[in-house]
C-alpha cells in the first residue's frame, strides 16, 4: 500500500484460523491506518487459502498473496516483502499478538535510534511466563544442551545461550533475536538480500542478525513492548523429536547450514 508505514508480513502454512486472528488483531493496532498487512499463504495445499480469502478479502489495507510452492519460512516471507512499499517491515507468525500499541512503540523506536537495524519486543505466554526470544549465538552443542538431559551438567552455557543472566525487563543488544516478531528497517532488509531462504525453517533468524551486524546495524531486544505466544513451539522436544519428525529433521537441516556458513564457534 502506498504510504504506509509498516508492512506486516503473516505467513501461513496450513494454519488459517490463527492467521486470520493475526491478522485482525493487527487492523486493531493503534496505527491500523498506517500500515498494511500481507498474508502470505505458503502454498499450504488444503483449505487455508479459502478461508483466509473468506475472512480478510473484505478488509481494508489487507493483501492476500499465493505462494506457487513451499519454500519455506524464509522464502515466503521474501515473496511479502516484494510487494511492500513501507519504512518499516514487521514479520509476525500467525501465533504472536503484539499490544494494541506495540507497533508504534516499535516504530517509534526505531525512529528515534538510527542505529537499530533489527527490533524485537519481549515475548510473553499467556500464563505470563516468558519465552527466551532473545540469545546469544549458538554452537552445536548450545542446541543440544538445550533440547537434552545436559541442561543440566552446562548450565552456565545454558545460560549464557539463553541470556537467563540478563534482565528480561531491560533493554539491551543481543546477538540475534527469534523470528517469529520483529521490525526490521525496509532498505536494511533489502540490502541484506531479505532471509538467506537456503534455511527451510530455523537458522534463518539467526542468519539476519549476524548479518545485520555486518552491516553495521544493531539487533535489540526491546522489553517496553509486549507480544504474547501460545505455549508450545515448533522448535520444543528432545533429540528424537529431532530426529523422528519432519519439522525436527528441517531443523537438523538448517543448522548444518548454518553451522558450515558460519562456523561451529559460538562467538
């Protein structure tokens, strides 16, 4: 949409009602009228795509976009970005609602530091917990540590990993932030060639910050805004989660990727 000034990129795969509650909960947002909102169906191949276009064809500064096939997270949202014009991107998965403020704090932000490249805010489950969203960068074995029973012989990597000795109420530069909701300045994103989309699924958040920081640009983890999550992730479970599922086997995957990219250190 021209002049808008954020463009919220939602990816679906085969989760429509979630998508469609994301997306109507963004038309909630204070600056709703300032931004526009792309839903891209990532070539889900079952109803999704007639129920998404069922519920959010009518609504304004809403824009519905077929993917030709699944080329992952990272793929998918590229193809939104093509068709934003906005200062801003904000990329938020179906599962995450900010507070109805959220994208103008964010926005605001970012205005006010020239500095940040990549802004997340603090993630929250329902039940008031919160997720670990913002890390330092892994080694291999930070990704086992946390997935397996040896938690609890390193946790001083753990925590070192998962940033449990920071604050989670402050404000502070971080090596990469989660994915599933941040904004990202539009010409950063485009200068860095969007998410490395050779990433099916994990790693490409990862990816984005450390190149972000090449660029000079500063990834933060932004507490004085809010988003909320639903309790279980994708990424949960032990190694034979891992191994044995198709979501696990893509994680495997993206990390042996990521890992050849950028070497197995994890500084």
């Amino acid at each position: 949409m021209e002049g808008s000034l954020v463009s919220a990129i939602v990816l679906n795969f085969r989760t429509p009602q979630p998508t469609v509650e994301c997306a109507l909960s963004l038309l909630q947002q204070s600056v709703a009228d300032k931004m526009e909102i792309l839903v891209v169906d990532n070539h889900s191949e079952d109803d999704s795509i007639g129920v998404v276009r069922n519920r959010l064809s009518n609504k304004d500064n809403v824009r519905i976009i077929e993917s030709s096939r699944n080329g992952g997270f990272g793929r998918g949202s590229n193809l939104g970005v093509k068709y934003t014009e906005s200062e801003f991107i904000l990329i938020n998965n179906p599962d995450k609602r900010l507070e109805e403020d959220g994208v103008i704090k964010l926005v605001e932000k970012m205005k006010s530091d020239t500095g940040i490249g990549i802004l997340a805010p603090q993630i929250l489950h329902k039940d008031g917990t919160r997720r670990y969203s913002a890390r330092s960068y892994p080694g291999p074995l930070d990704v086992v540590i946390k997935r397996t029973f040896l938690r609890h012989l390193f946790p001083k990597r753990l925590d070192r990993y998962l940033l449990l000795n920071k604050d989670p109420n402050q404000e502070q530069d971080v090596d990469w932030i989660v994915g599933g909701c941040f904004m990202i300045r539009s010409d950063l994103f485009r200068d860095l060639g969007g998410f490395d989309d050779r990433y099916f699924l994990f790693f490409e958040d990862t990816d984005l910050c450390r190149r972000c920081y090449l660029q000079g640009k500063r990834v933060v983890y932004y507490p004085q805004v809010k988003a909320y999550d639903r309790k279980n992730r994708l990424s949960e479970g032990g190694i034979w989660k891992l191994i044995s599922t198709r979501v696990g086997r893509a994680h495997m995957a993206s990390g042996i990727k990521y890992f050849l990219k950028w070497g197995t250190k994890s500084q």
